[in-house]
C-alpha cells in the first residue's frame, strides 16, 4: 500500500503547491511511482508540473461529473515515474462552487485516493487554502500531511489554529499523521522573517518542525514560470536542494 500525503494550510501563497509539485517529482526521480493531485479549484499544479506538451486539462472535475473516466484524466509528465490528476474544467466562480459541492456530498474523491494508493508508492495531494469541505475530505482518505508555513508575522495566529484542527480531524482518521511544518520562502537576511522561524521553533515541539528549511529563491519561481519544478530544472539550487532532503527525510517516515 502506497501513501497519501496531503499538502494543507490555512493561508493561500505560502508555497503549498510548491512544496506538492516538487515532492512530487522528487520522489519521481528517485524511482518511486508518484501520483500528484490537484484539488484546489485554482488549479495552479497545472502550470507547473511538467506536463508534457498538448496535454489535455480534463481532471477531477470532469472525473466527479461523470464526463470523463479516471483513465481519461491520469496525465503523464516529462519524469517516467510522475502521473498528475489536473483538478479539471472549473473555469468561473459557479463551477468553483458547483465543484466545491460535489467534491463534499460524494465520496468519489476519498475512493480515488484509496484506489490511487492501491496503485501507487506515493499519491501527493495539492488543496485549496483552509480547511473546508474538500480539504476535510482529502485528509479523511490520508496518510500524512505537511503544513507549508511562510516565516511572516501572520503565520503565528493562523498556525495554532491549523494544528488544533488537524488535530480533531485526526480524531476521526486514526491513519492520519501531521507530519510537521515546513518553513518555507526562508529569508535568512530578513529580520522578520528569521523571528519567526525562531519563534515557531520555540513554541512548537521539536518533531513538529521540519529542520529542513526552504529558502526563498528566485529558481523556484522561474521553474515555476517555466512550467516545471525546480527538482528538475535546477537540482542544485537551494530550494530544490530542500526539498530533496524533505523527501528524504519523508522516505524514512514511510518505510
Ligand atoms: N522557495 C520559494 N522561493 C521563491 N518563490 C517561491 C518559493 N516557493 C513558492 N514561491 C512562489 O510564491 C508564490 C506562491 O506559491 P504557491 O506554491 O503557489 O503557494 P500556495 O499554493 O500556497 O498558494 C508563487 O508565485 C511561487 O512561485
Ligand atoms: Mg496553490
């Protein structure tokens, strides 16, 4: 049986499809048979994934309404290893929330996990900001979950409220591991930025911080723009360095 490891936190731009992307596809170049899934409406997986060209962008949302069957929207990318499941046609603000709605009265999305771990090593979820209905559903079919934190002074009201929640959904999912925090977009010349990790670290027990740190890093964002993860595009920035130790480090937690 493979693992599903959800990718979650209470804030948008802190790096969560970042983190999923490149996980992903670190793992991928270590041989081990990947599944990435966008579940966020915003569909960002979709630009940065390293899918190959002429892809099609059906996905979950055409899988749940029923227009497309899984074998349609499993998309192979440039890495043998990676298969990505795109988060599909949801376009305008009705489909969000006709998407949204469906995603939570079935159980199509928890059964797709289950089948996708049955299938694979490794399945990583990207979710929307938050902790709603779909995000509620994807850590009931997980595994694991990271917490992708931003070292910026918002950070520190809404992290004890994402753990506490994380906390009581585990209540339900005895499975469900957090994982820990991973400091993200790490800027070690910027004040603000290094009080808060060192206050994150202070506050948090130790086993719930990753000590593996990413930095901030103008690769990440330009293989970001260039449709692929820094993992690939440039292996010895950084960033991609990070989160080869975090797959590392995750490797050892899954055996
Ligand atoms: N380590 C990093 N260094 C520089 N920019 C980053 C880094 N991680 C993420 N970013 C950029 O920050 C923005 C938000 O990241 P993203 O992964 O989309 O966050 P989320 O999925 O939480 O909304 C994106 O433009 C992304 O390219
Ligand atoms: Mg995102």
């Amino acid at each position: 049986m493979g693992h599903v490891l959800a990718v979650v936190s209470q804030k948008g731009g802190v790096g969560k499809t970042t983190t999923a992307v490149n996980l992903a596809a670190e793992f991928a170049l270590r041989g081990v048979k990947t599944l990435l899934v966008d579940c966020d409406p915003q569909g960002a997986v979709k630009y940065g994934a390293g899918l190959r060209p002429n892809h099609t962008a059906y996905g979950l949302a055409d899988y749940i309404a029923g227009t497309r069957t899984l074998r349609e929207i499993v998309l192979p990318t440039t890495l043998p290893w990676l298969r990505v499941i795109l988060v599909g046609t949801v376009t305008n603000e009705s489909d969000q929330s006709a998407f949204q709605e469906l995603m939570v009265e079935t159980d199509l999305l928890p059964a797709l996990l289950a089948s996708a771990r049955a299938r694979c090593d490794v399945v990583i979820v990207d979710t929307p900001p938050g902790l709603g209905g779909i995000v509620r559903q994807v850590l009931s079919a997980s595994q694991h979950v990271i917490v992708p934190l931003q070292c910026e002074p918002l950070a520190l009201q809404t992290t004890p409220q994402i753990l506490r929640a994380l906390e009581n959904i585990s209540l339900d999912n005895e499975e469900l591991t957090l994982d820990g925090i991973v400091l993200t977009m790490f800027d070690e010349n910027n004040e603000v930025c290094t009080r808060v990790a060192d206050y994150v670290r202070r506050h948090l027990p130790p086993d719930m911080v990753f000590d593996v740190v990413v930095p901030r890093s103008a690769a990440a964002a330009e293989a970001f723009a260039a449709g692929q993860p820094v993992v690939v595009r440039n292996a010895s920035d950084a960033s991609a360095r990070a989160y080869a130790q975090l797959v590392t480090e995750l490797q050892e937690r899954f055996q």
